[in-house]
C-alpha cells in the first residue's frame, strides 16, 4: 500500500467521521421573534417530511431527546419550540399571552413549512387539538398521548376532579404525578434525568396568566376532526387512564388507539422505543397523504 492510499484511507475516514458527528449531532436552538414574543425552537432541517413536537407542561423541548435524534435518523425535519411560559421562550412585557395553536402558525410561516404531522403529549396534547380543529388544512397526521385534552365539558370536567382531587393531587411532586411507578422502581437514573430536565424547563420569569386556547374543546367539537388521529396512553396514567382515553377515541373518527403497559403520564420518556416505534409507523401510514 502506497503512502498515497493511505493518505487517501485516511482523509476518507475523517471526512465519514465527520458526516457521522455532523449526523449526531443535536440541533441548535433559535429564537423566532413573533408579535409580542421570542420563541426558542428547534429545526433539524433537511428536506423530510415536518414533524412538530409539542412538550407537555412539565417540560419544554429537552424532553424530546430520545424522540429528536431518532426522528431526524428516519430521515424527518424535525421542530419543536417552547411554548410561552416554558423553557427559553419569552413573552414581551405587556403583551397578552395569546395561543400556542397562533405561536405554531407563526412559527411554521418563518420556517415556510406547509403541510406536517404534528405530535403533542399532555398539555401539548391541548395545543395539538387546537391546532388540528383551527387549522385542519395544515396536518397530515394528528397524534395525542397521555394528555386529558383540555375538554370543558362539565360532566367531563366533574370526572377530572374525581380522578384528581384538589388539592391532595397537585401537593405530590410532579415526578409522582408524570411517571409510572414501575418506571420510578425499575429506572432510579431515568426519574433523576426527567427531574432534572422538568426543574431545567421551568421559565425564570412566569406568566402573569396562561395562554388559552383559540377554540372552546369540547367533545362534539372533536367530532369535527377528520384528520387521521392516534390516541396514546398508559396504563397507569393518573390524568389519562384507559378509560378517559376511550372517551376521545369514541368521538373521534378513525382514531386508532394504543395502551401502553406499565407507563404513566410520560410514554414518551418511560417507553421511548415503544412510543417511538408506534408513532413513527402511524406518521409513515399517513406520509403520502394530500
């Protein structure tokens, strides 16, 4: 073998090396600067089919990290921001606190992003719900898990409240009420890293009030969904159970439901590669869609 070969080997393999930490490596964050607001988000970029992750609300977007990397591996653009009142986004003083469904939009016009699959869990689960009844032209798939939906039906309402007694449900560390118990036994390491990054998410300055929605949820507005939609939960999940979520799938046509097993309110941490695994098949189904 000549020197040159090897010199030819060699700049090879730190050129692949390079493309394989150029691959690996996380996305940076941006600001996008809205009417009234900053919103820090994320883009992997490329020329994949958009998919928008929507964090729930003991989060923001660096609890996505086993969903990010594995949905820019399967050759998908990948967005997810925080939302205002979360993370690093920001809302300007004075302004009114508005909607995350009119932050998405925003958003997506910047990054000149048509049409998506759009993926919430929890409270981003709300957002999503909103979003897909606001701008149905706009998702090509809809996917909500371990979320209560944000539904202001009173009987629905009144059964939140059975399910989650105040004030005895909210004094219990969020980790109680957003992770499984056998994930908290089995996965000490896993709990610390959620712990850690749910304390990192909380934003430095909070809102003087939330931000609402730009419909009124109820279920016979989910009636309206046409969308296809994935329902996901687990089976230990204190706000969704089993049986709330058959509520949404029974007023929602098409949708096609899972049951995790031995997971709490956080699928998408405590069963990253199920979760993955399910909902990457049902966005690749519905990918060709119109």
């Amino acid at each position: 073998m000549t020197n040159r070969t090897v010199l030819a080997l060699v700049l090879c393999a730190s050129l692949f090396g390079a493309f394989v930490a150029a691959q690996n490596r996380e996305p940076a964050g941006a600001f996008a600067t809205l009417p009234g607001r900053r919103l820090w988000y994320v883009d992997t970029g490329g020329t994949g089919t958009p998919v928008v992750l929507l964090h729930a609300a003991s989060g923001s977007i660096v609890m996505w990290e086993r969903q990010l990397p594995a949905l820019r591996a399967a050759g998908y653009r990948v967005i997810a921001f925080d939302r205002v009142g979360w993370g690093k986004s920001e809302l300007d003083e004075g302004a009114p606190p508005g909607t995350a469904a009119d932050d998405l939009q925003g958003l997506l016009g910047q990054l000149r992003i048509d049409r998506f699959h759009l993926v919430g869990t929890a409270a981003g689960g709300f957002v999503a719900f909103d979003y897909a009844l606001s701008f149905p032209d706009r998702l090509r798939s809809l996917t909500v898990a371990n979320s209560i939906g944000g539904v202001q039906d009173e009987s629905y309402l009144a059964l939140s409240r059975r399910l989650r007694p105040a004030p005895e449900f909210d004094r219990m560390p969020a980790e109680f009420r957003e992770l499984g118990p056998s994930y908290r036994a089995a996965n000490a390491a896993g709990t610390a890293r959620w712990i850690e990054l749910e304390h990192q998410s909380r934003p430095a300055r909070p809102l003087p009030s939330p931000q609402t929605n730009r419909q009124r949820l109820t279920f016979a507005l989910l009636e309206t969904i046409k969308v296809p939609t994935l329902l996901l939960t687990g089976d230990a999940d204190l706000y969704c159970p089993p049986s709330v979520l058959r509520l949404f799938a029974e007023r929602i046509r098409g949708a096609e439901t899972v049951i995790a097993p031995e997971t709490g309110h956080s699928a998408y941490w405590e069963q990253p590669d199920l979760f993955n695994r399910v909902v990457f098949a049902f966005i690749a189904k519905h990918n060709a869609n119109p």
